[in-house]
C-alpha cells in the first residue's frame, strides 16, 4: 500500500507530503521540476528507488507548490526560493524532524544546496544528483544550455506535455520501451498542467547559486553522470570544486533521472555516505542461457538513412526484440546501442526467441546475428556476469548474417526439441580458455 499524503500549511499554501519508513535518520528527498507523491508510488521504477530510501531511512518525500498534490499556484506568482526553502522547513516540523539529511536532485538539488547553506543546523548532510549551478550558458559557465535551446525547450514542451514527448535527453537508455514513456508522460501530466509546467521551467532558467556553494559547512556528496544528457558532467565537477570538502562520484550511466539506469549504483553511494555502510550486493549463482543479438551492418545503414530515420528504424526493431523476450520468457538485461543481452531458463526457448528475432527483424529490413551459451552465471538485481556470459558474446562475434550460433552446451541441452544444428567447427574464443565447438541452430 502506497504511503499516507498528509499536508501542511506554508503561509496560505498546502504542501503535500509523505513519510515513509523508520530508519535511524531522517532524509528528505526533493524532486526535481515536477512531481507526484502518490502517483511516485504507481511507477515501479521510482517506487523502488524511494523504496530503498525508506530501508535505511525514516524518508520524507513532498510536492513543491505548484505541483503535483501541492496546491497550485499561479503562473505569474511562482515561488521565490526563500518560500520554496518556508516549504521545506513546513514539511520538516510537519514531520517532526529537526534535523533531516537533504537529497536532491535536478532542480531540487539547486533547493537542497540553498537551504543547507541557509539552515546548516537543520542540515545533517547533503546529496546532490545530477544538479548544476546555473541554469543558462555564460562564459565562465560554458555547459548550460543557451538561451535559444532553453526557448526550444519552452516551444517542446507547450506543444507536446502529457503526449508523446521526446524523453530521449531525460532518459535516454529507455527510448524504444513505448510502456515506460507512456507511464512517464502520464506522470509529468498529473503532475503539472502545459502552463505551468512551462512556467517552472523558465523559472528553473534562472536559477544561479554559484555565489552560495562556498558557503556550505555540512557534509556534501555530488553524485553525476557522466554520460547524463541534461546535465553536463562538468556541472558536478563545478559544484565539488565550490563546496568546502565535497565528494564527487561520477557514475556511468546516460540517464538524467536517477531511478532510471543503474538505480543502485546511485542508492549503494548515499547509504554509504549517510550510514557509513555500504551494503552487500546481492548476488544469486544460477544455470542460464545467454542471448546476444545485435544488428550486423547498423552504422552502414545510419549512414544510409540518416539519423532520425535511423533512430526511427532502431526504435522500431527495440520493441520487436522486447515483445519477443516477452514471448519466450526471456529477461532482458541490458540494452547496448542495437544489441540486446538477455537471459532465459531454458535453452530452447531463447533459440527460439532468436530466431523470432531474426524474422522480425528481416521484417524491418535489417539482418541480426545472434550467439547463445548456457553455464552458471552470477545474477543481480541489474546486471549479470561470470564467464558464461562472457563465452555468449564471444559465441554472438563469430556469428555471421542473419545465423543464430550456439555452443555444444546448448546444443547437447536441446536433444529432441526439434531444432536442426550445423558443424561450424571449433573456435578459439577471445579471451575463454581452450577450443569450443560452435553450431549454427535453424528450425
């Protein structure tokens, strides 16, 4: 069950509000441009994320006014920061918290870093992600956006807000999940109406707190992205240098958002920061067969059809892969430029979805190759690993156009399941111990 939203006053505005677990210190988390307290919780990846939270924190999470359950405010009397920093002190005595660590991110990093440099005795530490300085280009802050690309941002979001907006700069690595965007542009539309939406945005154009980082006295984490397309990785860079003692943590990873992409990438560095422990991974040892599939000739064919053709294209052959690994019960792990890696419990099954994957794609006018081997693998929540996975994607290498190639593994696996194989001899795989007899499967 999602948690109860309370409100407060702050001045003669309603601030909603949740708090969520009891753990040993509290932790506000500030959102950035928009949000939804309640509709957090319906969205699987951010419920997990504010779910981690919440596991070693007693968590406060709220709406800034204007938005989500917050009340609205006119667009022309969006707040200042010293009532967005009113609201914030509001929900902590709402919650009883005198003293709270402060996470924010995007935007609400810009608020977090004020309020700790305004109100250090009510500030245990600070967290940032994905946060900046400076909300517009100048010289002697080069990676802001200009002007003119903050105006196209306004246009965007006018026109499109709650529909099919592009999100490929917030959330780049789930571009071809339609399933994920319609749910994100759902939340951005209860979360804020086109105008003031817009108006936030403007607003956030205007943010500067460059003058203030120096004067922060509390613990400071920077957490950034190195690949994030919002925020330019030199933004982090900028605010560790500024604030007294920083520690900045540049992770890998494209996303703005921070529970999109590696989720406990981020989350395993603030409960360190804040608790001191840095938990266990969990990791799980189970017999699986690895899928690789990737397009073969892809940058011939960007080159041919041009970007946006070919992003279409991409796209495209992304939600076949992803309604095939449906299909055959495959999981997918991780999504690399056209190729897929994904695992299935059994062989047969994700032969068969590789093959499914070769004809849809033929479909589009591409050709796939595909490799596949089964051994133990070290299984976490994001990612898996092991030397089975490493002889899968050096059994998809060998593969030729349009082949799906297997190792003996699979094949002696498969007996009886009516899938046909070919010698294609034995192979020395790049950095795999010994020679490995590889056939390619057809049906």
């Amino acid at each position: 069950m999602p948690p109860q939203t309370r409100f407060t006053r702050s001045g003669n505005v309603h601030i909603a509000y949740q708090v969520v677990g009891d753990g040993p210190l509290d932790l506000v988390y500030i959102p950035g441009w928009v949000s939804h307290v309640e509709l957090a919780w319906e969205e699987p990846t951010l419920a997990s994320f504010l779910e981690r939270l919440a596991s070693f924190s007693r968590l406060i999470v709220f709406d800034k006014r204007g938005t989500g359950l917050s009340d609205r405010v006119p667009d022309s009397q969006l707040p200042t920061h010293e009532e967005r920093m009113d609201d914030l002190r509001a929900v902590m005595d709402a919650a009883g918290s005198d003293r709270a660590a402060i996470f924010g991110f995007s935007e609400g990093g810009s608020l977090a870093t004020l309020f700790a440099a305004t109100y250090p005795q009510r500030t245990i530490a600070l967290v940032t992600f994905g946060c900046f300085a400076k909300r517009i280009w100048a010289p002697d802050y080069p990676w802001a956006p200009t002007p003119e690309q903050r105006e196209r941002d306004y246009e965007v979001v006018a026109r499109d807000w709650g529909g099919a907006m592009d999100l490929a700069s917030l959330v780049p690595s789930k571009a071809g999940d339609e399933a994920f965007t319609r749910r994100l542009a759902t939340y951005l539309r209860r979360a804020a109406s086109p105008g003031a939406a817009v108006a936030l945005l403007r607003m956030n154009t205007q943010i500067d707190i460059r003058a203030v980082l120096p004067a922060i006295r509390v613990p400071t984490l920077v957490l950034q992205r190195i690949g994030d397309l919002d925020t330019n990785v030199e933004e982090g860079r900028f605010l560790a240098r500024h604030i007294p003692g920083a520690r900045l943590v540049e992770l890998p990873g494209v996303d703005h958002l921070p529970w999109v992409g590696d989720q406990n990438a981020v989350l395993d560095e603030v409960q360190e920061f804040l608790t001191g422990v840095r938990p266990i991974a969990d990791i799980d040892r189970v017999l699986a067969t690895v899928l690789f599939t990737d397009i073969v000739g892809s940058t011939e064919t960007a080159a041919r059809l041009g970007d946006r053709a070919w992003r279409v294209l991409l796209e495209q052959h992304h939600a076949m892969v992803r309604k095939e690994l449906v299909r055959f019960r495959g999981r997918e792990v991780n999504t690399a430029g056209d190729g897929f890696l994904a695992t299935f419990d059994g062989p047969a099954r994700a032969i068969r979805c590789a093959f499914a994957v070769r004809d849809g794609a033929r479909a589009l006018g591409l050709a796939t190759r595909a490799g596949l081997h089964t051994g133990e693998i070290e299984q976490s929540a994001a990612d898996v690993g092991g030397i089975a996975v490493h002889i899968g994607a050096r059994v998809a290498a060998a593969a030729s156009a349009d082949e799906t190639l297997v190792s003996s593994t699979v094949k002696d696996l498969v007996v009886g399941s009516g899938i046909a194989f070919a010698d294609r001899g034995a192979h020395t795989l790049k950095g795999v111990p010994g020679e490995w007899r590889l056939y390619a499967a057809s049906s």
